[in-house]
C-alpha cells in the first residue's frame, strides 16, 4: 500500500510542478511531499536484498525516518489548514493591498512554514536515533518489511501521543474556519439579497478531506497508546498515503465536475467549433443549429 502511495504522490507531484493549469499553494505541495517522505520511509528495506540480516546502517536510518515520518505528515497538514485559516481572515485585495514590506514578511513567514514540518522530523528522527544507538537489538525489521524501534516509550506513546495532540489543533482549526466561513456567509446574505451564492465546493471537501484523515490518524494514535494489540490500525497506517490520494481524487474530480456545471450554456456551434470537428454536426436538425445562432447569425 506504501507502495502505490508513492509511486501515485509522485506522479501527484509531477502534474503540479509541470502543469500549467495546476495551481496549488505551497503548504499544499508540501503536504504532499511530506506523504511521499512518508511512503519511502516505509519502503527502505525493500531494495536492500540483506533485509533479513543483523540491522545495518540503512535499517538504522529507516527506523529513524519510520518514527519521524507521522510527525512530519501531521504537521504539514497542520501548517497547510492553518494557511486557510490566515486566508479566510485576511482582507480581500481589493480591499486591502500589502505593501512591499509586507509581502516580505509574508514571503518569509511562508519559508518559516514550510521548514517547521522537517523541523519536527529530525527532532523525531533524531531521538530514535539516539535511542536505538544504545542498543542495536532493539532495531530489527521483525515484521519483515520495514525496521523499527522497538521501545514502547518512544515508539508506541511519544509519537502517537504527539500526532494524536497535533490532530485535535487540526480539527480545532478546521471547526474554526467553517464556524469563521458561514458567519461571513450569513452576513452577506442579509447585506446582498439579491446576491447569487454558490457553495464553496473545493473549499468543503478539500476540508473534508483533512477532516477524515484526521479522524483516522486521532483514531489510530489513540489504539497504538491504549496498547490494544489489534492488526487494523497498523494496515490503517499502511493505507494512509493511498487513502489519501484516493481521497483527493475524488475531491477534484467533484471540484472539476462543479466548476463545469456553472459554466454558461453555449450553442451546438460553438460546442463544435471548441472541439475541432464541426462536420459532425452537418447533418444536425435545423432546429439545433438556430438555438446555436444570436439574431441570425452563428455565435462561432
């Protein structure tokens, strides 16, 4: 599953940094990186062929970046939801422009961002370590698949305890901005009656989409701490990245799907000109071709 999660956060991370219609903000595309950090950390040891030895250099460094990836991830999540929460609450440029000064101070708090989430990695990362320096025996791929640190204190109640807190400020932060978003909307609507309002697609589900996940990570982090030894959380854990891109997926898809639905309506001329193939339409009935004229004359 960590597998498939890489290769599709790869391929995820290919179409936003080469697309020209693709445009997402920074803690989003670092998110994602976090997922793909997140997805090879679990797969180290699947290209070493001595797996199954003594723990070596790369099943140390595996089980330092095993320990420090969810911390990672949870706290890029964090850094990108707080990111719309500094959006909801900043003044529309129309009505407020920023000075040079302060799209400096904008530019460099964004930088500060980016760099906390890799911040906390290596502090995790580190700790294990350190940990695992003292006695080798305790790094070990038990499973067969990846190694790990095998320290209850650290491992099974540090992390999940620090993802678990985390999550909650996540969640916290999304009630936040959705309570922030309709309060807005409310006193527009009694300010503009008149005003159409279309509802936020792209903004409820990419909120959604944290939402779930965050369930799932808060859920999980409370079943590894209560030391309940049941093999869903771990296979949870394993889905997370391919979950999550599914996941998003979706969300795009519904977003794209939505967008094209408020499109205007146009004439079947215009529909063939657009496509390149208007002889298909040759043999249209008169009746098509004159909804796709304008007072006599074709809307091409």
């Amino acid at each position: 599953m960590n597998k498939s999660g890489e290769v599709g956060t790869i391929l995820l991370l290919l179409t936003y940094f080469f697309s020209k219609n693709v445009h997402r903000h920074p803690t989003l595309v670092n998110f994602w990186i976090t997922w793909l950090i997140y997805s090879v950390s679990y797969t180290l040891l699947l290209y070493d062929k001595q797996q199954y030895t003594n723990p070596d250099t790369l099943c140390r460094v595996q089980a330092a970046m095993v320990d420090g990836s969810p911390s990672l991830v949870v706290t890029a999540g964090l850094v990108a939801v707080i990111q719309i929460w500094k959006k909801v609450h900043r003044p529309p440029n129309s009505i407020y422009k920023l000075t040079l000064t302060a799209k400096q101070k904008s530019r460099i708090s964004l930088v500060l961002f980016l760099f906390v989430p890799y911040m906390v990695f290596l502090v995790f990362s580190i700790g294990s370590a350190l940990v695992g320096r003292k006695d080798f025996s305790l790094t070990n791929p038990m499973n067969g698949l990846y190694c790990s640190l095998h320290v209850d204190g650290f491992s099974r109640y540090s992390i999940p305890a620090y993802c678990t807190v985390v999550m909650t400020f996540l969640l916290g932060f999304e009630v936040a901005i959705s309570y922030k978003y309709w309060r807005t909307r409310a006193t527009t609507a009694r300010a503009f009656t008149l005003l159409k309002r279309d509802l936020p697609f792209s903004l409820i589900l990419r909120m959604l989409l944290f939402s779930v996940v965050s369930v799932m990570v808060i859920s999980i982090g409370i079943i590894y701490m209560s030391n309940w030894l049941v093999p869903w959380p771990y296979m949870m854990q394993a889905t997370l990245p391919l979950f999550s891109l599914k996941l998003l997926q979706i969300t795009e898809m519904a977003i794209s799907e939505s967008n094209l639905a408020r499109l205007p309506p146009v004439g079947i001329l215009e529909i063939a000109s657009a496509s390149g193939s208007r002889t298909r339409f040759s043999s249209a009935p008169s009746s098509a071709v004159e909804r796709g004229t304008v007072s006599g004359e074709e809307t091409v």
